[in-house]
C-alpha cells in the first residue's frame, strides 16, 4: 500500500484495482451524487473501463499528484477520496483540491482533515503556490469545508452541465488559497511570541 499521508484519523493511500467495488458503492449512493450528476449512480462498466484507470494514470503522469483513497485508520474502512492534481491550466504550480465521501463519513470532519492535510503537503513538498476548490453555491456543506481548509471564496461563476442538477442555476463558486497566505498564520504566531 503506497501512502500518500497520514492524518490523526485517515490514511490517504494510492487506489488499486481491487478498489472497484468501494467506488462502486460510494458513487451508488444517490445523496453522495446529488451534487455531482443529479443523484445517479455511476454503472461498475464505467468505474472498471474509465474512472479507476483514470485514477491510476494520475500516478504515472505527476508524482505526488492524484486521487487517494480515504481510510479510516480506526477501522480500516474506505470512506472515499480526496483528490490533489494539478488543474491543467496555464499555472503548473496550481492544484484543484476535491473529495468525495460515503454519506456515513459526513459531518465528522474528516473532509476538512483531508484537505488541510492534503494543503499543507503541497506547499510544504511540492511546491504549490496556489490551491483552489470548487463547488456549487448551493452545495453549502462542500464550501464550509473548504473555508475551514483555509481556502478564500474567489467568484461565482455560471458552465453548462451535461445533466441538469438542482441548483444550478445559482452557478458554481471557486476558492483558492496562495501560499503566501498558507505562511502567513505561522509567521504571525512566530512574530506575537518574540
């Protein structure tokens, strides 16, 4: 098992091949898909022929970057993935952060656990100099995570969707965190000490 990090209570691993049935079930959930595509379940053909191949190739092409999947270090319980990748635009030290988790995981704090330390990694490891997120105005659960994790609203923006999804019309918002601001915390709490 190749471990991407640690958290008190989660380890974010690498997927497998053998991890099929656990995205298979988190994306059976319709709550789980509300957001995503209007409540539909993602069909096993397409989670084995493209979602965990796609997963699989973020290893080969950008080390320390990709999709992981959560456990519950007191369980051994897949709880879902967060993802850490570059965004493909024109800024190679820009990442997208996101995550899914099983209904049973939420509300728990293990969304925020996940992305602080999937955040403080990239700007420590790797390099990042800016981290975004993004998500529907209404999915109000989502943006308190990230506001949580750090991240700043940025701007309410409006793109098609192939499927119609409750609240869309309301548009999509992006937050964003440099890491000028990931440093700063850690340079007041230094300064207010001497």
């Amino acid at each position: 098992m190749q471990v991407f990090l640690e958290t008190e209570r989660l380890v974010l691993r690498r997927f497998g091949k053998d991890d099929v049935d656990n995205l298979v079930e988190l994306d059976s959930d319709p709550e789980v898909m509300r957001i995503i595509n209007g409540g539909r379940s993602t069909p096993r053909q397409e989670i084995e022929s493209d979602v965990l191949p796609r997963f699989l190739d973020y290893y080969e092409r950008f080390v320390g970057y990709g999709f992981w999947a959560a456990i519950e270090r007191s369980t051994g319980r897949f709880v879902g993935w967060f993802h850490f990748r570059p965004t493909g635009a024109a800024h190679p030290d820009e990442v997208e952060l996101g995550y899914r988790l099983r209904r049973s995981a939420w509300g728990q704090g293990y969304a925020t656990e996940g992305s602080r330390a999937s955040i403080d990694k990239g700007f420590a490891e790797f390099g990042v100099q800016r981290v975004v997120a993004f998500t529907m105005v209404v999915n109000v659960a989502s943006r308190r995570v990230m506001e949580k994790a750090g991240l700043r609203f940025v701007r309410t923006f409006h793109q098609p969707w192939p499927d119609y999804i409750a609240g869309e019309e309301e548009g999509d918002v992006e937050y964003a965190l440099l890491r000028s601001e990931w440093d700063q915390p850690a340079a007041e709490e230094v300064g207010a000490r001497t």
